[in-house]
C-alpha cells in the first residue's frame, strides 16, 4: 500500500515554518537553525509566495558576496513553488523531487499551506513500506515453512 502525504502529515506533524519577503536572510537563517530544518515558506499573508533554502542561501547569497543581514528573503527566495496535495501519494512525490531537483513540496490543501513534504520524509515513507512488506512476506514464509 503507497502512503499518501496526508498519511504522512499525521505521523511528522505539520509544522512549517515561514518568513515573509521582508525577513531578513539572517533572520531566516536564524529560524533555520533554531528548528533544525533547511528551508522555510515565504509567505504574503495566507499565500504561498515562495521557498527559501539552505541552497537558495549558498548559491545566491554566499557565492554574490551578498550580506545577509541586509537582503532580504523576498530577493533571494524561489518563487513558483512546485506543490503537492495531500492526496498525492509518495511515489508521485518521489517523482516530483527527482524530475524537478527539489528537496521541499509544500502541500497544500484548498489553497492553503498545510505543511511540507522533505526528500527525507518520502524516503523514510519508502523505506518503512519496504520493511512492511519485507516483515509480511517473512510472516508468509514462517507460517508456510510450520504448516
């Protein structure tokens, strides 16, 4: 059975968390740390106005020589960011991340953020699928090999 993102919003939680476009990148990078995660929304009031990643901050600010306590998120930030639903199941997730070179899919649900889907939260997914299904064809040969 494929998980949905729903399925896994309710074991990680949906926490997410944002910046707006006048965030400072150092205030970002700040809530970055503080939470341990590698990217935060962009948000313009309940819109989804963009990303902002670990990446966006090597690439754009560091390699410009660019001061982050002086630019500002909106700057630097992904606009038109790729989303899922949660009823998009991981497989469709896993092929997003890998066709597009992304790392974060927003989900959003009738228009609003509900959370976010990392490249490790679908291959954790992946890989306790895996298991499950290792664990039942293991049961199978167990109860086949006593009979």
């Amino acid at each position: 059975m494929v998980a949905t993102v729903q399925q896994i919003l309710q074991n990680k939680g949906n926490a997410n968390y944002s910046v707006t476009p006048d965030t400072t990148v150092l205030q970002a990078l700040h809530l970055m740390a503080e939470h341990n995660v590698s990217a935060v929304l962009v948000m313009e009031g309940e819109r989804l106005a963009g990303i902002f990643t670990e990446r966006d901050y090597a690439r754009k600010v560091v390699l410009k020589g660019l001061a982050s306590k002086d630019t500002k998120v909106g700057d630097l930030m992904t606009p038109n960011v790729l989303t899922v639903s949660p009823t998009h199941t991981i497989d469709d997730c896993m092929c997003i991340i890998t066709n597009n070179h992304v790392r974060h899919l927003p989900v959003v649900d009738h228009g609003k953020v509900v959370g976010i889907i990392s490249i490790g939260d679908a291959v954790k997914s992946v890989m306790e699928q895996q298991q499950a299904t290792i664990d039942q064809l293991a049961g199978y040969i167990a109860g086949g090999m006593s009979t």
